[in-house]
C-alpha cells in the first residue's frame, strides 16, 4: 500500500491519498449496509484513523488519519466485514430499495453489470462512473455519470434510457434499451471509451459525429429517444415510503463529517428500534430503515440530539465546506469551522444556496460556482460572488468579520431584486 497519488486518481481503500491529516480512504459501497456491519467498520476507523469520516457529494464513504501502518490494517478489517464494494468502476444504484414508485430493481441490475465490467477486465480513467436510476422519486437527476441509464414506463414495460456525459440536464441521450440487453449495451460503451485511452471519457467519443458511430455499433439493440423532462429535486432528507409499509429515514452529515462515534451510538440506536440497514447516499447523507413510522420519529430525535441533519431546512444543508486547514495539506482557513459559524447566520433567502466555504482556491467540495464563495488565501478569506474558488476574489476579510459581511452582501442582493 502507498500514498503516492497520480493526478487525477480517486484515493482508494487500497491507495490512500495524503491529506493534513493523514491517509485518506475512499468506499464506494453497493447498495444497503447491515447496521452490526457498518458499526464495526466505524470502529474500525476510529481505531486506526483519526475517527473522523465523510460521506462525499456523491454518496462515497471517507476515512481520515490513517497511517502508512494503519491503512493496511484498516483494510483487512473491512475485507474481513464482507461488505459489497464498488472496487473497480463506480456503479451507482438508485438510493432507496423498496421505493413505491420504482420500475426496476436498479440493485440487482447494478450488481449484474459490475460483474460484467469486472470480467472484461477493462482498462477505464479513474473517474468513469455510471449511474442506475430505478425511476424512482429519491432519483439521481442531480449526479453527473459517464454513462446514465434510467427506467421509463412504455408500452411495452420498462425500458432504461440511456445518456452519456453528464447529469439529467446535460448528458446526450443515446435511446432507449431493453433491461435484458442493457448490461451488455453499457458493457459495450465502457469498452469503446477504453479503446480511446486510460483517461478517457464518455465525453470522447461523442465528438465529431461520434453519437451516429455509436448508434451504428450497437444496431438494433437500441432504439433512438428524446432527453427525458427534469423532475423536481429529490430531498434525501426527509421519512420515504417503503413498499412494503414501513419507511427510511433520511439524515444529513454536517458539511459532509461525523465522529465515528457517534456514527455507531446512531446504528445503535436505530438497530434498537427496528432497522436493519445503511445506506450511504448522494448529497452527505445516509438512509436508515426500514422503520415503522413511530420508531422513526424516535431515531429522529436521537440523531438530531447526536448532531446530525434532520430537516431539508437546517442552513448547514445550504453550505458546502471541505475539510480545510489543518486536515487538508493545501487549506488556508479552517473552513468547517468557518461553514458551522456561517450557519448561524445564514439568512432565511434561498439567494444564497449554495454558499461555498473553500479551504483554498482548488474548490474540491463544489467545483461549479456558487452564489457566494469564501475562498482562503495568503490575504485571508477571499470573496466571491456569483463564481468559483478559482476566481479571483473581489476582497479579502478575516474570518471573524464573514457573518457581519453576509449580512450586508444579503441586504443589498435582497435591494437588488425589489
């Protein structure tokens, strides 16, 4: 095992990344997680990390302060747990099994194409992912994927519609599939993105009329269509409806972190009021279920007691913070401290959604630009409105004086829009 890092690789269970605080791991998990399992793995971080874990913006588990010595012994102790990974490309299933309004089992389908990629043993840029959207409410419109399928009701049943490079706004559509041929269809896909290189993406080969070379190598096992209409947002932060009756509870990390502790005082909890698994989701949150509905407002109380985010509305959901300094080596403010007093004051207008709290000018947490972004820098906290971390900032404040400067930039864009 070894910390060195090419530019452009994921940190990895077996490849740790450096950080300020040590080695990082990523675990991309397939699907739900039994609740003994997922609080053995906590422990496992807190005896040989830091105790502080993350859930990423696309759903991947994160463990700190791992040691060239401990990362090794961290990894046994998951292989040991049988958790279902997502060792090779990022197959992401739709959130929540058992949703009422699901046309396909996106687990099942997703298990079947990881060992389809798996045994073509394909050669594939670190960052190639692909999404399964059951069609389900809790969707996955928000995610960008190399390659999207997503389950529509026709005439003749489900079908999954097929888009490459991009989220639900942006992705080309390719057509539409039959279930039982689509593995083999993204199979295919992923094989000519491969062709093209190591860093290649599904990007690639859309260019110079690449969608008609693509529609012709896969015949007519696909049939064109049209982009599929945006639905509204999907809030993972709220009680879902199971089929069966029962429910999932949706929880959000404040700024995407927990102790492990309290992550397995949580399972606990929940264990011992029915549920029987964890699921890790898009957005920094985790599902829990399934649970009655009453022993579901029971485990919300309790998480909210233990820090955790339980209403959509809680402004720490409206503000995007990465680590910062000192765990991160580039970080220049500690910006989670910063985010938690921010959130303080965090005015009730949605204007500034998403606020971006950077610990330096790479922008890790939130690439896309934001309303408002607090940069650090050698001159302090730099500001940027309405743009990236990357941007140069229009000023620079000390961190004690940002909620005093949110509240005058708030009264004059609410000024502004009288």
């Amino acid at each position: 095992m070894t910390s060195n890092f090419a530019r452009g690789a994921c940190p990895r269970l077996s490849q740790p990344m450096q950080t300020g605080d040590g080695l990082l791991a990523r675990i991309v998990t397939a699907g739900s997680i039994p609740l003994d399992q997922f609080a053995l793995l906590c422990g496992a971080a807190r005896e040989h990390g830091n105790g502080v874990m993350e859930i990423s913006a696309r759903g991947s588990l994160q463990v700190r302060g791992l040691t060239l010595h401990s990362a090794p012994l961290f990894a046994s102790s998951v292989a040991l747990l049988g958790i279902e990974l997502c060792d090779g490309v990022p197959v992401i299933a739709s959130l929540l099994a058992g949703d009422p309004a699901s046309l396909i089992d996106a687990d099942a389908f997703a298990a079947d194409l990881r060992r389809t990629i798996s045994e073509k043993g394909l050669t594939l840029a670190p960052k190639v992912s692909v999404i399964v959207d059951s069609g389900g409410a809790l969707h996955l419109d928000s995610l960008a994927a190399d390659i999207r399928l997503r389950a529509v009701s026709t005439a003749a049943g489900p079908m999954l519609h097929l888009a490459l490079a991009g989220d639900a706004a942006s992705a080309t559509p390719l057509g539409l599939a039959a279930q039982d041929a689509a593995v083999e269809i993204v199979s295919d896909l992923l094989a000519a993105i491969a062709a093209l290189g190591p860093e290649a993406r599904a990007a690639d080969p859309l260019r110079d009329n690449g969608i008609g070379r693509l529609w012709a190598a896969l015949g007519t096992r696909i049939v064109p269509a049209a982009p599929l209409p945006m639905r509204p947002p999907a809030e993972p932060i709220a009680v879902h409806r199971l089929k069966n009756g029962t429910c999932a509870l949706g929880l959000g990390l404040a700024f995407g972190h927990a102790q492990a502790e309290a992550l397995v005082e949580l399972a606990s909890i929940a264990e011992a009021n029915g549920a029987r698994w964890v699921r890790l989701v898009p957005d920094r949150a985790l599902l829990l279920g399934p649970l009655v509905e009453a022993k579901a407002v029971a485990v919300r109380k309790a998480a909210e007691r233990l820090g955790f985010i339980v209403d959509a509305r809680d402004p720490r959901r409206r503000i995007v913070a990465c680590p910062g300094a000192p765990s991160c080596t580039s970080g220049l403010i500690a910006a989670r401290p910063i985010a938690a007093e921010l959130a303080r004051h965090m005015p009730v207008s949605p204007e500034w959604t998403p606020v971006h709290v950077s610990g330096c000018a790479k922008g890790c947490a939130h690439p896309a630009p934001a309303p408002l972004t607090i940069v650090g820098t050698s001159q302090g906290c730099g500001i940027v409105r309405d743009g990236t971390a990357r941007d140069m900032p229009e000023t620079y404040v000390a961190a004690d004086n940002l909620p005093a400067l949110l509240s005058r930039l708030t009264k004059t864009r609410e000024a502004a829009h009288a």
